[in-house]
C-alpha cells in the first residue's frame, strides 16, 4: 500500500469507530479481515496512525477545526508526529486510493491553528467531564501530566528472576539494544521503532523459555512493593492474565503459598501457560457457575500474609497504551469500576490475618477509585487501616504522595499512572 492509501484506510477506521463506538483493536481487525490485500506491514503502520490520532483527537479536531475523522488523523499528523503543512499536503493527493487533496481551509488551519486558548480538556485531550477528578490527583502538573498521558507508551520487559538475570537477558538479546528501567531493578526498556512500535518480542527464544514478560514498569513496581518474600500466604485476589502473579512468584522465589483467582474466570485463561512457561509456582483458583458462583476461597479466610488487589479500574493510567478508552468512558462506568473496588476490598479484608497486609493497586489517575476507595474500605471496617510503603529511594523521589498511598504518572515516573496503596489489619485485641 501507498503512503496515501495507509491514510485512507486510517480514516475509515476511525470513521467506524466513530460511528459504532466500538474499541480500536475490533476496528482494525474487522477492516484488516475486509482487506486482505494489506500486509504485515500496512496494517501495523494503520494501527499506529489510529492509535496516534485517537490519542491526539480533542487537540487535533481544535486545530482543525472539526470533529470528522479525516480532520482528526490531519492534525494529529501536525501535532503528534510534527509534520509540516507542505509535507501532509503531499500526502493528500487523491491519487492511487491516497485522500482527497487538502482544502485551502485545511491548509489554513495547519499553518495557522493554534492550542494556545484551548480550554484544559481539549490541550490535554482527555473527556471535559473527568478534568475535575484529574486536577485534583495531579494538581498544578496537570497540563503536563495529560500532555506525556497522549504520548506513546515505552515498551519494558521484566525479567524472571526465576530463570535468568537482567544482565544475562540484556546480552543474550543485544540486537535490541534494550536499556535497564530506571526505577525497577528486574526491568529492560526496548526502544521503539520510528512509527512507535516495538520489535515481536513474542518470537524472542528467550521470551519463549520464560526469561521475560512484557510489563510496563510500574506494573513492576508495584509487585516489588508488596513486600511479598519466601515462604509467605499470599493470594492474588483480581489476578486476570497473571502478570502480577507471576512477578509474586518469583519475589517469593517459589517458596511459600501463592494462589491466584479472579472474579472472571475468562480472564485467568492464559495463566496457566505463564506460569508452565515462566516456572513458577501457584494455585490457580477458578470459580465455576453461573452468577452468584461459589466462593473458592473462603477456607483461606484470615490466613492470608499479604493480599494482592490489583483492583478492575477505568484504567485511566493506561491511556497512553489505549487512547480509544478515554474517549468511551462515562460517568456510569466509573460508579461500576467505584463498586466493584468496593467488594474486593471487603473479600481481601476477610482474607488477611490479623497483622497481615494488604496491597491495593489500579491503575488509574482517579481518586475515586484511590483514596476514596481506601478511605471507604477503612470506614467500613474498624481493623483494616492504611499503613506505609517502604519505598525504595529512588522512587520515593520521583512518586506522587497521595493521603493514603502513592501515584506514579507519565510525566513523573515515566510509567503508567499506578496508584498502590497498603493496609493492614490490626492484630486482634486480648
């Protein structure tokens, strides 16, 4: 495919996704099936324009203008990838499948469009009705923090410590020219590549024998400060895929007792090959039926050391990764999310054994869905209260102190916007 036709297909993407309020992964597949023709290449070059575009949508609709697709992925030419006017107007041929050529206001409001008066949401290109949540997390670093929040996403590996060493993978994989993270000790940074995407990590051997997975580095960050150390109980209570098992399992370097489950027992389908592959060891508990399923661990109830909650979250410190959630959350959604922190809270506080912790992570830059949900959780119950973190001091440096916990963010840390948080059940009176 031609440079132009790549356009094309971009503003048809982001004209059903639009249209159908649908997630960008399901766009892209549905054209990708609809064009077969398209290679490897075409269609990973279509996704990083949508995905540009979506990230930059608010700003780049100002600049231009209007709100349509083609207007849309125009600006975020300008402002994401720094194009000049000229340069997109030869792209804009309508030759051989390229789109129509740019109007003369469309040229006018590329050279002449500005964000210099444009209100917070549309600068920072987040939803108008979430700016309150987020100016009070983020305070005067607001603009900036929403401003790295539309940037592309690093790519970071950690390393399993349970088979290899940062070192050793870092020089088994030097064609990468991976970096070590900054803040997590078992992390790499792989660079990207000019259109903001990474090398097929996947196919690496040594992904393939369980050296790594991909996690971003809070993520990382936020397994380490569990505190999670040999021969502990701990239970992984919202699990998913098992990324933060996995990173429990090796701190714990298999000794002890680690169980993992998830209120979806959809999501926990790939942990199983994880943990075959990575080498580590967990019991995986999943609930069956229907709604109001059993609960598969009420005989661990106040057993627990510690208690891992990676709490389901509007994912707002995920942006970066998912532009097109940003623009379909709703106020609704965020009670839902608000809810459900709720009742695994409660689970976990019903897990711990008095003196035992537990760790709250989302990953999300709300703080309804952070110090409020602490807050309520220690409301609720008069022998679970928040307790410190021991940071590591390069970390202390660069996180956000909330009341109860601490924020990473783009801007600060470099990392997703993690929040993490711990608390602990006061041991039982006499």
């Amino acid at each position: 495919m031609t440079p132009g036709a790549r356009l094309s297909a971009a503003i048809e993407v982001l004209a059903d996704i639009a249209e159908r309020r649908r997630p960008v992964a399901d766009a892209l597949k549905d054209w990708g099936l609809a064009h077969r023709f398209a290679g490897s290449g075409d269609r990973a070059t279509i996704a990083t324009l949508v995905y540009d575009a979506l990230r930059r949508r608010a700003s780049a609709a100002w600049v231009m203008g209007e709100d349509t697709p083609r207007a849309v992925l125009v600006g975020s030419l300008r402002l994401q990838r720094g194009l000049a006017a000229q340069t997109i107007a030869e792209l804009f041929t309508g030759e051989r499948f390229a789109p129509a050529p740019l109007t003369g206001a469309e040229r006018l409001r590329l050279e002449s469009g500005t964000l210099a008066d444009a209100p917070v949401h549309i600068a920072g290109d987040v939803p108008e009705w979430v700016v309150p949540s987020l100016q009070t997390a983020l305070g005067d670093d607001l603009l900036a923090e929403l401003r790295a929040l539309a940037r592309r996403a690093p790519l970071d590996i950690r390393v399993n410590t349970l088979k290899a060493t940062r070192e050793g993978t870092r020089e088994a994989m030097a064609h990468l020219n991976a970096e070590p993270t900054p803040l997590s000790p078992d992390g790499l940074r792989v660079p990207l590549g000019e259109d903001g995407r990474g090398p097929a990590l996947h196919v690496e051997p040594e992904f393939l024998e369980g050296w790594f997975e991909i996690q971003d580095e809070g993520s990382q960050l936020a397994a380490r400060l569990s505190g999670a150390k040999p021969g502990m109980a701990v239970v992984d209570l919202c699990a998913g895929g098992g990324g933060k098992t996995l990173a429990l399992a090796a701190l714990m370097g298999n000794e002890g007792r680690l169980i993992a489950t998830d209120g979806d027992p959809r999501r926990l389908a790939p942990i199983h090959e994880r943990l075959r592959r990575a080498g580590a060891t967990a019991e995986v508990r999943t609930p069956r039926g229907g709604k109001g399923r059993p609960d598969v661990l009420t005989d661990l109830d106040g057993t627990a050391d510690l208690v891992l909650v990676d709490a389901p979250c509007t994912g707002s410190g995920t942006w970066r990764r998912n532009p097109d959630a940003k623009w379909r959350l709703r106020p609704g959604s965020l009670a839902t999310r608000v809810a459900e922190q709720e009742a695994v809270l409660d689970r976990a506080a019903r897990l711990v054994r008095p003196g035992g912790r537990i760790l709250y992570v989302t990953c999300s830059l709300l703080p309804e869905e952070n110090d409020a949900a602490l807050a309520g959780l220690a409301a609720r119950r008069d022998d679970v209260a928040p307790t410190a973190l021991d940071l590591p001091e390069a970390v202390a440096a660069r996180v956000r102190r909330t009341a109860h916990g601490i924020q990473m963010s783009p801007e600060r840390t470099g990392t997703d916007g993690f929040y993490v948080a711990a608390l602990e059940r006061r041991p039982d009176r006499p």
